[in-house]
C-alpha cells in the first residue's frame, strides 16, 4: 500500500546554510497534519511526562510531530533516542519521568519507547492554597530570587506567606489580622519594587506601615507551617526519585555534594541532582 505524500508550500525554513528546507505533509487519523522535510520518512514523537504535584500523580502529554524525518532508520533512530534522553536529563527535575514514544505515521511498524528520568536539582515549590494556585508570574520569579539569596533559611519569606495570603483570599475571605497581614506584605513588596509613595487608590496601604505584636506572632506562625510543607514536599519528592533511579539503574547511586545542591562531586556514578535530607 502506497501513500501520496504532497509537498506543502506553507511551511518553509532554511538550512544553516542558507538554502530554502522544503517540508511535506502528511494527513493523519490520530496526530494530525505532520510535516517533515522532504526526502525522508515522517515520524512523530510523543512524551508523556510524569510528576507529583500535592502528593498525586500528574501527567502532562506533548507531541513533537513538526519538522521530523529519518532517511536511515537503522542509523539515526538510535541518535534520536539518545538526544532526547539527554534532553530530558537537562529540563526535568530528578523525581520526574519521561516515557517516549517515536511513531512511524501510515506504517505497520511498532513504535519505538523508552523511559528517561531527569537529573536536575529538586527545588523547593510554592506553597498556595490547594484551591487556589494561580499567583503572577513576576511574583514566582521573585520569590525564586529571595531563595537564592537566603539559601539557609529555616523560615519562609515574606513573599511566600504574601503568595498564600493571596491565593487563600481567592477562596475565602480573611479574618481581620490576616488581612492587616496581606496588606503589609504587600506594601513591602511595592516598596522592594520602587513604588516611594501611595497615592489616589493605593493611599490606604499607608496605614499598614506596621504589624503589632500579635500579628507578627501570625505572620511567622505562617512562614513556620509554610516551610514545613515545603520539606515535606521535598521529603516526597526524594523518595520517589530515588525510587525512579532505583527502577532506570538497579543499583546506582546518586552524586551529590552532601550538602544538598547536588552539584556531582561525590563518587557517586548516578545521576546528579538529589539532595541529601
């Protein structure tokens, strides 16, 4: 059985050097429109990323079905495989797994699977209210700056009881002191931000200048719980990714500096990137 395969000429790219890449395209029950250049043969590659978020398993699927072809099965599929177990090593963390799936579109032939398994640093996540998990992206980023700048902390920021706050009024309305609180943090990080002074609708922030003693009481009550969520978490997440490597590499070990940044100076000859407790 043939397939007729027509050159399309809305996709177009060019080659390092310069020449005009041409690409074909192939309709497709399960995938879709898949191009790839023309001369080779499609394929089309699926990844199914696994992870826990909140002590539940999470899945996230891609498809890479654009701009991939193979003139040389035999030869360059095991190249493929290799790159994108490297690939995954670099851009997922060491409790996150990665099944592949490389696909042979309008053939009999059996896809070709693999697992890999990320080796970067497991990283402390955001703690929010588990209703409510949208926070700005600047603020994300933020947060993520007084971590490395407080690298041995035992409490969380202010910015991260500020990130709950937030997401927990999303949910419901905040008793009085925890409102007093938010509002504090809040301008604290306006001012961090370069605001000097508040004015028109933001006047009212002026009289959150202070927190009295019981509310600072709360407020590192807060940071305290924040924290020891934030170490459970990382507790879960190491178990399971020794768990992963134990399943990938029976008997490797895992490289780390024992001081829990995983930089690889250990003798360990597995995978980097797992703390120690």
């Amino acid at each position: 059985m043939s397939y007729r395969r027509k050159p399309s000429r809305q996709y177009s790219s060019r080659s390092r050097k310069g020449s005009r890449l041409r690409l074909a395209t192939l309709k497709t029950r399960r995938w879709g429109v898949v191009t790839y250049p023309k001369g080779t043969k499609p394929i089309v590659v699926e990844v199914k990323v696994e992870g826990v978020v909140d002590k539940n398993p999470a899945v996230q699927t891609l498809v890479i079905k654009e701009g991939l072809g193979v003139k040389k099965e035999e030869a360059e599929i095991p190249l493929l495989v290799e790159a994108l177990k490297e690939k995954a090593k670099r851009e997922l963390a060491a409790d996150q797994k990665a099944e592949f799936s490389i696909h042979f579109p309008k053939t009999r032939k059996k896809p070709v699977k693999f697992v890999a398994v990320g080796e970067q640093p497991l990283q402390p996540r955001i703690v929010l209210h588990p209703l409510s998990r949208e926070i700005p992206e600047q603020l994300k980023e933020d947060i993520k700056k007084e971590w490395e700048k407080h690298p041995k902390r035992k409490t969380a920021t202010d910015l991260e009881a500020m990130a709950y706050l937030s997401s927990a009024s999303l949910v419901a309305p905040l008793d009085r002191e925890h409102t007093r609180i938010y509002l504090h943090l809040a301008r604290k990080y306006l001012k961090s931000k370069g605001w000097k002074k508040f004015k028109g609708g933001m006047a009212f922030l002026e009289s959150y200048r202070s927190l009295s003693d019981y509310e600072k009481h709360l407020l590192q009550r807060l940071k305290d719980w924040i924290w020891k969520q934030q170490q459970k978490d990382l507790a879960e997440r190491r178990k399971r990714a020794k768990r992963l490597l134990k399943e990938l590499c029976p008997g490797g070990k895992i490289r780390s500096t024992g001081r829990g940044k995983g930089a690889g100076f250990g003798k360990g000859k597995g995978p980097v990137g797992v703390p120690k407790p």
